[in-house]
C-alpha cells in the first residue's frame, strides 16, 4: 500500500506488499524488501537498502550523507538487515570511501532518537536503546545490547553478548560477554544473566568467568594474562574469541573497575 502523500521516486526498487504512509519521502537508488513498513514522515535517501519486514517508524532518517568533513559525495550505502525496528527519529547515515557502507543487520531494535554514524557495522540481533549515540567506524558484535543515552567513540568495537550500562561513555573496545559501566568505562563482571537467556550452560559461563579473572583481577598485563589463560584454561569457541578480540583490539580494551579507598582527610 502506498499512500499518494507519500514520493516515491520512480526509480525507487519497493517489493509489492510494503506498506508505505503519507508524507514519506523515498529516493531514487533504494530498495526495499517484502513485508516493511515505512511510517509517515521518514526520509529515505540515495543508497539504502532495506530488508524484508522491517518496521520503520516516524521522523526516521536513513542514508543522509555523512557527517564526515572527508566525505566527497562518492557513492555509497546503508544496508539494513531483515526484520529490524527503527522507532522514531533515528538517523543512519551511509558510509564513506573508507569502508563504502554502514551496516545493520537483522532482528536488531534501534530504539528513539538513535543516532549511527558513516561506515559503522552493527551486527545481528542488536539492542540500541533510546538516544544512544554511534559515531563513525563503530563495531557492534551480535546480541550487544546499549543503554540509553551512552555514547560510542569512533572506531571503538563492541564483542558479542555485551551489556553496556545506560550513559556510559564508551571511549575503549568491550571484549565480548561483559557487563560494562561507570565512568571511566570500566569492566563490571560477565554478562551472565544475558548469557543465561541465550542458553550457555552454566559451565561456559565459569569458564568465562575465569578467563576475566586473568585480564582484570589478578593484576596483570594484556600480555602476561592472555598467556596466563592460554597456558591454564582449556580451549573452547568463547575463550578464542576472547582472546582475539583482545589481540585485534586497536583503541585498548576497558580495564577492571578500581576502587581507592584512600582517605583525603
């Protein structure tokens, strides 16, 4: 269904059974899959591309040009995964000569007021509460969920099954399965409850918990834990993900939390 008060430019590439509302505005170079719905007033730009039953709700802006001083109007994209929900007035720009297109993958839920820069990647099953804030070249692992008002630094990348607290300001990379928080960003323990919803055994969870034991609580370097926990904890899928996240890691992983019980009297 597409309303007349809505333009859509005839090039535009709509899947038949998309419902789109009044006062929409779809440009030339989009696509959009069978079963979204696109609400009244969003303003989809050149060089989107959206999946099938997505929801996208009003005041949404998606593929406006980059917020990048370097940009030089090169062609490029927002490419948006299946059954995602964008809720009112976020705004998605399209990538850069850098990396060509910003990414969101499918099941993801970009709450209000959301805002994520050029050539981010946000992976699969993604939560973004309401005004958070993705700057450029960010990298969001599946299953991360962001609370509300935090605010990502450009090139910082979040692991998998993150938890990162509401208002945090995440200057550093999140290694995967953490909870994350306080100012400066800091570890807060292993995100078990989520790990639990998404059916890691308990067993997977001890074995997470003590590769964060080495990196954050025995007082050792990157360097001597990884060696630490390759020398005394079996192998498995989490602990080698660990472990290379944190040796691919460009801008520095959060350290532990450190509390001074030092006396200013």
């Amino acid at each position: 269904m597409k309303q007349p008060l809505a333009y859509i430019h005839p090039e535009a590439k709509i899947a038949p059974n998309v419902v789109i509302e009044p006062f929409a505005t779809i440009d030339k170079n989009v696509e959009i899959g069978e079963g979204t719905r696109i609400g009244s007033n969003v303003t989809i730009l050149e060089g989107t591309r959206i999946g099938k039953n997505c929801n996208i709700f009003p005041g949404a802006v998606i593929s406006a040009v980059p917020q990048d001083l370097k940009f030089e109007g090169e062609d490029s994209l927002v490419v948006i995964g299946d059954n995602t929900t964008i809720r009112e007035f976020v705004t998605i720009n399209r990538g850069t000569k850098s990396k060509g297109k910003t990414v969101v993958g499918d099941n993801c839920l970009l709450m209000a007021y959301v805002h994520v820069a050029h050539d981010c990647v946000i992976g699969n099953r993604v939560i973004l509460v309401n005004s958070v804030q993705v700057a450029g070249e960010v990298k969001i692992d599946d299953w991360a969920i962001v609370g509300g008002l935090s605010a990502i630094h450009q090139f910082v990348h979040i692991g998998t099954h993150v938890m990162v607290a509401g208002g945090t300001l995440v200057s550093k990379d999140v290694p995967p399965y953490v909870k994350a928080g306080r100012e400066p960003v800091s570890y807060a323990g292993v995100n078990s409850i989520g790990l639990r919803r998404r059916n890691f055994s308990n067993e997977q969870i001890r074995d997470i918990q003590d590769i964060y034991r080495f990196m954050f609580q025995k007082g050792l370097n990157n360097t001597q834990a990884i060696e630490r926990i390759e020398a005394e904890l079996t192998a498995s899928n989490e602990r080698d993900e660990i472990i290379l996240f944190i040796k691919n890691s460009q801008r520095g992983i959060i350290k532990g939390y450190h509390v001074d019980n030092s006396s200013n009297s």
